[in-house]
C-alpha cells in the first residue's frame, strides 16, 4: 500500500475532474482513480466521452465535443497536481480511516491506496435498448438527454422510447423543438403518473406507438429511422425520423458502495448537507447522487462543492488534532 492521500477521488466525469481541479489547487495532491476506457460511459472522463457537440456548457460560445471538454477539465487538474491512475476501483473499506481503496483484486489483504477523505463521483449511466446501431448512432440521432440534444431537432420528427414519467417528461420537452414526437412503449399502458399521461395524451404533437419495440436503429451517419416490431402481431414496421431518445431509466454506479454509504431507493447516493455521504469524510457529487438534474454544469458544480466540503473537513481535523 502507498502512503495515505489527504483526498481521492473515485471517477473522472465532470465532477471528479471539477473535484480535483479545487482540491488540487488547494495544494490537497489528490489521486484520482480515473476508471477504465470501455465503450460505455463508464469510462475515464465519463458519459460525455459518448457524445459530439455539448452547446450548453458555459464558456464555449460556439459549442464544444464531449471528450475534448473533458481533456480539457483533466489538463487542468494535472496543471495543479492532480494525479491519475487509469483503473477501476473493484473495493472500499469506509468502517475507519484511512479509508481503503483496491484496485485489482478486491481480496488482496491490503488496499491499494487510502486516503483521509474520500470523494465519490462515480457516476451514472443511462439504461439502453442494447442494439448496435444503436450505439454506433448514440450523438448522430440517438440521444439519452432531451434537454441536452432537444434543440438539435427542430421541425423534426422524432421518438422517444420509455412509459415512465420521464419518458413523458422528455416527450413534453421535446414537442418545444420536434413537429412530431411518438413514444414507442413495449407495453399497452404507461407507468408514468396519470397527471404526466393526461398531458401527454392531451398534446397535439405526441402520438403512442403501443406494445411496440425499437429492434434496429437505421441510418448510415445521421439516424433516418428504427424498424419496430408489435409485440402482439409480432409484424415488423420502419418508423422515419430523425431522432431517437431513449428514456427507460438510468443506473447510478454505486454497487461498490452497497452496506457502506446510505443510498435512496433508487440506488442513488444520499447526501446530506451538502455533499456530506453518513460516513464521516466521504463526500459524494455529481449524477451519482443527483438523479433530477444530471447536466454536466451540475455535475461540475457539485464537484466543487464537494472539494471545498473536503478541504473544511480536512482542516477541521487538522485543528482539532493540533
Ligand atoms: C450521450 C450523452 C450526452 C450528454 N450530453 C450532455 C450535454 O450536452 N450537456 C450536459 O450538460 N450534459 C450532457 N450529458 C449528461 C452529462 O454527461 C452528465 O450529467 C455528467 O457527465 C455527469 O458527470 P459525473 O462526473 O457525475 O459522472 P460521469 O460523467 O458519469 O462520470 C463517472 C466517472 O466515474 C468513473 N467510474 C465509475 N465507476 C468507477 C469505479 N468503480 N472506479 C473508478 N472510476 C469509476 C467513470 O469511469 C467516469 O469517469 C450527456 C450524457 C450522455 C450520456
């Protein structure tokens, strides 16, 4: 095991990387436990590396790509120190301090790093349909994110795939840009609340496709269409259009935290006053406990948050030992 840290921060989105740009200018030397390249989101710089053009980030008037905005959080943290290490955190161990961290093999008898304070912004990762095109087409059409990809669809026709309330929230989002919006629902009714279904059914431009499933996403370089089949008649059909938002839910990445940090029902982290977790030191931030805004500007905020919650914690420790 190395020397303990004073801060490490587990994930490198928008909100590990804002974390380590304040805790390392804080002269903190923060580790970060980056993740691994993968072809999800679940990888170092986390879900923006999966898309093209972010237009609603401050700062970059005309627009800027997903990873290259993420370069560019990751140069400025090493600018100050910030180190990185490209892996996965398979284990933690919260029950004292140090707090242990593996990477590797989570049985190794010794952790592979500790640290006094502990920030976790490990993240989130949209719910997808599995199809490869699907993938292939994830920023050129497929979209996981009305509020962040609506405004690319003016005047055009487009889906959404999902039955819960927000499905139906992006829907009714999307009837601001699309002249036509139908959700696509495997089954013959929605679980989304009644008030969100009277709004939606009320809407001129959203139209159902019931008991129906996306099998193939179309469309070379830009999405032109999805083959869907009934799930009754079992009949095949092409839908044309010219975006797809899939919206059956998200996973926040916390099974490593399972019996240590407090978790809402739906797997999120809790935070408290801030972004305190109920283990004393750990800090948690961005959408890994944040399931209403999830936006990279949020993200980053409550990255910043959680380094200066970090840093008070630290000193206060410091003070009362001295
Ligand atoms: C396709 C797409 C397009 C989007 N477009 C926009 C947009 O235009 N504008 C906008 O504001 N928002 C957009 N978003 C949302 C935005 O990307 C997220 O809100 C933001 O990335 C959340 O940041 P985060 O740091 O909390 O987590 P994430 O970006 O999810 O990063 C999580 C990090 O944790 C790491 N990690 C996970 N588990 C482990 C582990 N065990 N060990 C080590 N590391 C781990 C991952 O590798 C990753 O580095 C988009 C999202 C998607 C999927």
């Amino acid at each position: 095991m190395t020397e303990p840290r004073q801060v490490a921060i587990v994930g490198s989105g928008p909100a590990g990387l804002t974390a380590a740009i304040y805790t390392s200018r804080a002269q903190l030397s923060p580790l970060v436990i980056e993740g691994e390249p993968s072809s999800t989101s679940d990888q170092p710089g986390g879900q923006l590396m999966l898309t093209t053009e972010v237009e609603n980030y401050p700062g970059f008037v005309d627009g800027i790509m997903g990873p290259e905005l993420m370069q560019s959080f990751r140069e400025q943290a090493a600018r100050f120190g910030a180190d990185y290490v490209t892996a996965k955190v398979s284990r933690v161990d919260l029950s004292a301090r140090p707090f242990g961290v593996w990477v590797g093999d989570p049985d190794a008898p010794e952790p592979t790093y500790s640290a006094e304070a502990l920030i976790i912004s490990t993240g989130a990762q949209s719910l997808m349909l599995n199809l490869a095109n699907e993938e292939r087409l994830l920023g050129y059409g497929v979209s996981t994110c009305a509020t962040c990809d609506g405004f690319f669809f003016r005047g055009r026709d487009i889906a959404v795939v999902g039955g819960g309330d927000s499905a139906l929230e992006e829907a009714l989002f999307l009837t601001r840009f699309a002249d036509r919006v139908t959700v696509i629902h495997r089954r013959g009714e929605l679980r989304a609340s009644k008030v969100m279904q009277q709004r939606a059914f009320a809407h001129e431009k959203i139209s159902f496709l019931w008991n129906s499933s996306v099998i193939d996403v179309l469309g070379d370089t830009t999405v032109t269409g999805v083959r869907v089949r009934d799930n009754i008649s079992e009949e095949e059909s092409t839908l044309e259009l010219a975006g797809l938002f899939v919206a059956i839910g998200h996973q926040p990445n916390t099974s490593l935290f399972k019996g240590q940090l407090e978790m809402e029902e739906n797997g999120y982290l809790r935070t408290f006053d801030g972004t305190r977790t109920n283990v004393d030191g750990v800090f948690a931030c961005g959408d890994v406990q944040d399931h209403r805004y999830r936006q990279a500007i949020t993200a980053a905020g409550s990255g910043c948050m959680a380094a200066i919650d970090a840093e008070r914690w630290l000193d206060d420790r410091h003070s009362a030992e001295h």
